[in-house]
C-alpha cells in the first residue's frame, strides 16, 4: 500500500479530515498527514470486521504491541500503516502517550464505555499540528479538538458553544498547521462535500473555526 492508496484510505474512512488535509501545500507534510490519519482508519475499522469485544480487543492489543516497533525505529515489514507511521514519527518526533490513549480508548468503547474525547480526537489532532508545525503548538489546539470531538459525537450545540473559546487559543497558531485542525469547523456530519469545502475553504482563509 504506496502513499495514494493511503491516501485513499483515509478519503473513504475519515472524508472530512481528508478534506482539510487538501489545504496542505507541503506533499510530504500532507503523506505523513495520511499515515497519521490511516493508522486511525485501522483502528476505527476493527469493530466493523469482528462482532465480539473480546475479538476486537485482541486487534486492538495487536496494535499496542505494534507501538513497540513504531517508536523504536523498527516497523512491521510488510504493514504499509505501520511502516509510514514509524517514518513520520521519526520525523516529527511525536510522543508514544497519545497514540497509547487512542487504542485504550478504543478499547473502551468495545467494552460499551463513553467517548473519551481527549483521547480520540485531542491527541490525533495535537500529533497533527506537530507533524505540520513542529512541536510547541500543541496547546492551542486542545480546545479546538475538543470541539471537533462534541460535533462527531452528535453534541452539535455544545461544540458550537465551545467555538469562540476554541477560536481564541488559535490565533497564534501558525497559518501552516491550521489544516490539521479546519475539520473542527464541521460540526454537522450529515452536510453535503461542497458545503464542507465551502466551510473548510472559509475556516482556513481567516484560520477560524
């Protein structure tokens, strides 16, 4: 699997941030955009292909065991996930913690627990920034994924609520990462692409959500 099947992966699994990833100019920035996001349309696919939680948990355990390799530098040969992800973490020298708390998460909710918002759509964003613009701008981004995490949720009112307190920690978030958190903006899953590209394309050109 090269770069553009990955990069068709993550259009079929996550449209909308595949959409917002269009905004970045970079095209190796963009593919390590796809690994990240890839890795996520794996774990997110799980409970569609096994129908016990015990079963989706082993998965899920498979991956964790996988991090090992990830941040040691010596991937799963053969995985073309696995492998794109151990180059950008490389790269970018994301933390471990992060993707750790996302399959728990997942983990979690096979188990029938609630969302955990921070660790499903907070983290995934703050390694996105990173991967875009280096690392120190994580912070600005908490509210914003939060945000983003509420309208996924079907919470449409309280991410809207949250819009202006996630506006104000954006403005000195640098223009060039800004794609990693514009899918924020899309807070009612059901609206058709160009709407979405139309709001997307307006979230970006002011950098607010």
């Amino acid at each position: 699997m090269d770069t553009p099947t990955l990069d068709a992966q993550v259009r079929a699994a996550d449209p909308d941030r595949w959409l917002s990833s269009r905004f970045v100019s970079d095209p190796q920035a963009r593919a390590d955009l796809m690994a990240l996001y890839a890795f996520e349309a794996e774990l997110l696919a799980i409970p569609t292909r096994v129908t016990q939680p015990l079963l989706a948990e082993m998965r899920y355990v498979w991956w964790r065991e996988q991090m090992d390799g990830v941040f040691s530098g010596t991937a799963r040969k053969g995985h073309p996930v696995l492998e794109a992800l151990t180059d950008v973490v490389a790269r970018h020298g994301l933390e471990r913690a992060p993707f750790e708390a996302l399959i728990e998460a997942h983990v979690g909710r096979v188990h029938g627990e609630p969302h955990d918002l921070d660790a499903f759509y907070v983290g995934p964003m703050q390694a996105a920034v990173r991967v875009l613009a280096g690392p120190d701008h994580e912070v600005r981004v908490v509210e914003a994924g939060r945000m983003w995490g509420l309208g996924q949720t079907g919470q449409t009112g309280a991410a809207r609520a949250l819009r202006s307190t996630a506006n104000a920690a954006l403005k000195s978030l640098p223009a060039e990462a800004f794609p990693a958190v514009a899918h924020a903006a899309l807070t009612r899953r059901d609206e058709p692409d160009p709407v979405k590209r139309l709001r997307l394309t307006w979230a970006t050109l002011r950098g607010r959500l």
